[in-house]
C-alpha cells in the first residue's frame, strides 16, 4: 500500500478533524500518501480529491467540524455511484479508504470492500449509535453542550416554576438523552428505547412539585417525538406552563473535548494500521479503552443497546 485516501461522511461530529489529522500523519509517518477527499461519498464520485502533507492537517486537532466537508448522498447508494467513486479511487492512485462517519456511511465503505476496494471505518457522528464501539467520536462533546444547555435552563426554568422539555438529537438512538438527562439532573429521560408511559411521567411531575421541587425538566430524544408535540400533551394533563427548547444543530458544533480528540487520534491511528497490515472492510472501534474492529456485517448485525440500569438509576436519582 502505497496510497491511501480519507473522507468525512454524514452529519459531521466535533472530533472529525482530530481523526483526519491522525490518519494523514499516521500514514505519512508510515511513508504513505495520503488524498483528502472533500465532500463525502458525492466529492469521491465527482474527484475532489486533493494531496495532504503533514501541515494541511495543521492547527485543527481542537476545530469542529470537518475540515474535509461532508454530505448525503444519494447517489452514491446506486451501483453506478460506487462504480464511479472506484474509478476516481484508481484514477488517483488510491489502494485503500478511511471513512469517517455514521451508519450510512458505513453502509457506503461496506459496499466498496465487496466491490473489491479496502476500506476502514471510524464511527464520526455525535449520536453514539454505532455497534462495536462504546462511544463514537464527537458524543462526549455533544454531552457537554447538552448538559450547558441543561444547566442553564435550570436557572430560568427555577425562576418561574415552570416544566421544561429538552429535546435531543439522536436519531433513533437515545443515547444523547440518556447520558445528558443523567448527568443533568432530569427529572425524567424520554428515549426511543424504553416505552414510557404518559401518566407516569406527569405522576412524577406531580409529585415532585408536592415536595416543593420549583421545575421539572424532561429530556426528550428526537426519535420519541417532536418537543412541540409533547409540551402540549404535558400541558393538557398537568395545566402547568411549559417550554420547549429544541437544542438542534448546536450538538453538532464547538470544540471537541480532550475525550473525543484522544478517541479520534487513536481510531485514526489504528485505521492506517489495518490498511498496512492490507486488511479492509473493517469497522475500528474502542470497547472497554481497548482499540478493537469487526467486520462491517459484524457491526449492522449487533444491535445497537442502551444501557437500561442507567436509565433506571436515573429515574431512583430523581425522585
Ligand atoms: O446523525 C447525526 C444527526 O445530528 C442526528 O442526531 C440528527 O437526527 C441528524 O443528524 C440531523 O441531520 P441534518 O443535519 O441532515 O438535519
């Protein structure tokens, strides 16, 4: 292996750019060249490809984002997308790929090993939703932005007495709310993995008020249902005033916390490994701080579990 390309994928996540940095000096130190390739799966296929040296990566080990840019594409599912995303890999010199990204992304380096082209994947996206890793790079940062929005809700929400629902990305997972809820002090955690029932979640609210706790703040994961929604159910049942503060895209941003960068470095660095070592469709990961990686079937096969004694503890902790 002589040359080797990396690329972002999906909705990005703030440690990408530490993971970037990590293959391109890894695979430099190794005497490799490395190609950024910009834009995701839609700049493979159109041949945005550009040359790295060891100071293109300079400077953004603490940036978020993704120095790389990311997209969706659609196009890149077709048989003819991923036919040409290989004709520019070769064009380019290109013998092995690291995709950072999520499950879709995933999806797109699995279906270019099968067609022969080694690819490796780092679980880049905030939503901790990826199998074979405890925790993807950027979760740990989006926690922190939650929980400074958690934080500061408190104080308004304090002041006027009032309920509070927070909602989360995630997608389908409920990770983001599980963990921020948690280390948040929620009052109660609403995730796509746990039924919950309504009645119980107003129980709680009642009781809480009746020994005097001046707020309730729900977080609510994405995947369950829309902030909105579920303000004007909790309204009807308790007659309290609630808000809604629907944290969005802010999840996604900001400087990545020394957890994430030091997960990316060492995902990175083990990405460029596996290539050397001329394996492919391999997904890296870290379970129980060890570097592991299985096979991408490996991973879409596991299912993607939430821890439920933390959901339980949370609700012992908030009574
Ligand atoms: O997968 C990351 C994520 O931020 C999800 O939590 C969220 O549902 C989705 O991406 C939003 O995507 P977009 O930025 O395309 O709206």
């Amino acid at each position: 292996m002589k040359t080797i390309g990396v690329l972002t994928s999906g909705g990005d996540s703030p440690g990408m750019n530490a993971a970037v940095r990590a293959v391109v000096r890894k695979a430099i130190y190794h005497n490799l060249n490395v190609y950024g390739i910009y834009q995701g799966y839609a700049g493979l296929m159109a041949g945005n490809f550009k040359k790295l040296e060891l100071g293109s990566v300079g400077d953004i080990i603490h940036r978020g984002g993704t120095m790389l840019y990311t997209a969706r594409s659609e196009e890149f599912k077709t048989l003819e997308g991923q036919h040409s995303g290989i004709e520019q890999l070769n064009k380019h010199g290109v013998e092995g790929l690291v995709v950072i990204g999520g499950d879709g992304s995933y999806r797109g380096a699995q279906k270019l090993t099968e067609h022969g082209f080694p690819c490796i994947g780092l679980p880049g996206t905030i939503d901790n939703d990826i199998a074979g890793t405890d925790y993807t790079i950027g979760f740990n940062t989006a926690l922190h932005t939650v929980i400074d929005a958690i934080d500061k809700i408190r104080d308004t929400a304090t002041s006027h007495e009032r309920t509070f629902i927070i909602e989360v990305m995630g997608r389908h997972a409920g990770d983001i709310a599980l963990w921020a809820g948690l280390a948040g002090g929620a009052e109660t955690i609403i995730i796509p993995e746990i039924d919950f029932k309504l009645e119980d979640v107003v129980g709680r609210i009642k009781s809480g008020q009746k020994r005097g706790k001046k707020h309730t703040i729900i977080v609510l994961a994405e995947g369950v249902s829309n902030g909105m929604d579920f303000a004007k159910l909790i309204e009807r049942e308790t007659s309290l005033e609630t808000r809604v503060s629907v944290l969005g895209h802010i999840q996604r941003g900001g400087t990545p916390t020394a957890f994430d960068r030091v997960l990316a470095s060492r995902l990175g660095g083990r990405a460029v490994e596996l290539l050397i070592e001329g394996k492919g469709g391999r997904a890296v990961g870290m379970e129980q701080n060890r570097i592991v990686d299985y096979s991408f079937d490996e991973v879409f096969s596991k299912p993607h579990h939430i821890d439920e004694t933390m959901y339980r503890l949370s609700q012992e902790l908030s009574i």
